[in-house]
C-alpha cells in the first residue's frame, strides 16, 4: 500500500513513518501542506494521512481540494483538536476518519489499513456513444459523425438518459421520473414533444435512425448497423 503522510512534527513524522514502513507499507512523507497538496496532486495513494495544523497550507484544506478534484482516495485525519465540533468539521470537509492526538500507533496502524479495505467507489460514465452519436457528460456537448449538435438542457438530459440505457426500452413513466422529476399521467405529450425535437436534431440531417419509437412501450436508443 503507498501511503502520502503529510506531518510537520519532526518526531512525530520520522515515527509515523518508520511504523508504517515496517508494517510493509511505501510512505511518501511532506512536512508542510504546500508540498503535501503537490504530491496528493501528482501522485496515486491508497490512503492520506494528514495533520490538520501545518504551516503553509492547513490540513483541511488539502482534503477539500482534493474533494472538489473528485479524488476518492481515502483520508485519515490527525489533529490535537479533538472535540466533538473539531471532529465533524474535519469529517464534513470531506475527511474519511478522524484521529486525536495522542494515539497508539497501533490505532492509527488499523484504521489506515481498514481505510484501504473499503471498497473503491465506481468512476461515473462521462463519455456515451452509440453508434456515430457521441455525448459528454463533462463538456456537456453532443455529436454525431463528428459534426456537433447543439440542444437545449431538457433534451441533453433526455438523449443523456435514453444513452446511458442504450439498446434497453425506456418507457414515458421513466422518463418523466427521471429527466423531468414529474409523477403525473404518463399519457400526456410532453415526452412526445421532446423526444420529436431530439428526434429532428440527431437523426434527420443523417443516413440512419437511432432513436426509434416502440408502439404502446416507449422509446429506445440504438445502432440497428451493428
């Protein structure tokens, strides 16, 4: 298991350290938040355990940016602030545990490698494609044989939802519960209306259709050339 200890405490450092070492595990040590935000950034680890008072950058910040990166990597926390508000402020910045100072090693030992047991959180899809029809979740664009496509926010969510079940029969009460967050009589037209829109705008300029109507179930997406 590679490890990033981000420590400042001389003593405190070398021992972390060394017990892990012995333990069979790789440590990369940073003595100040600056250059431990750098290695958390450049780096993979399968664990962070960071002090929450360091010079340069504090700790918590470190573990908020690396929340807002969408780094799932789990942290472990340490401080010498240990009431209950010191906690919950720790863990709501995105900490996965949080540790009082003083502490065993051997403590510290078994919530660091328990933290490393859990399972990793699946990665988010963000590129679809069917066919020559391609759409990405993160520059919230959409094209078709490399030509794009421009569509209001209703119909990206709408081809976003059909996409992420392509091939499967998504019905009207689907979509309402999902792309418009609406339970109300799932004869109405309004899905109708989109899908006509969507419809117009990936399939009409091209020389195959996608998205095709399923009589009395609903609509599905997908490549009848493969």
């Amino acid at each position: 298991m590679r490890i990033l200890l981000i420590e400042d405490d001389s003593d405190a450092a070398g021992f972390l350290a060394r017990g892990l070492k012995e333990a069979g595990h790789v440590v990369d040590l940073a003595r100040d938040g600056d250059s431990g935000a750098e290695l958390a950034h450049v780096n993979e680890y399968d664990v962070l355990v960071i002090d929450r008072m360091l010079p340069g950058r504090d700790g918590l910040s470190i573990v908020e940016e690396r929340r807002t990166a969408n780094d799932p990597t789990p942290i472990l926390i340490l401080s010498a602030l240990g009431q209950v508000d010191d906690r919950v402020k720790g863990l709501r910045s995105g900490g996965d545990d949080y540790l009082a100072k003083p502490y065993a090693f051997s403590e510290l030992l078994a919530r660091v490698e328990a933290l490393a047991r859990r399972p990793k959180p699946a990665q988010a899809e963000t590129l679809y494609r069917v066919g020559d029809l391609e759409l990405d979740r993160l520059s919230h664009t959409v094209s078709r044989a490399g030509q794009p496509i421009p569509l209001q926010p209703r119909e990206f969510r709408l081809l976003e939802y059909l996409m992420r079940h392509a091939g499967q029969v998504v019905t009207r009460t689907m979509l309402l519960e999902n792309v418009w967050d609406y339970h109300f009589d799932p004869q109405t037209n309004v899905i109708d209306v989109h899908v006509s829109r969507l419809r117009a705008k990936i399939d009409k300029e091209f020389d195959r259709q996608l998205l095709h109507t399923v009589r009395g179930a609903g609509y599905v997406i997908r490549d009848d050339a493969r």
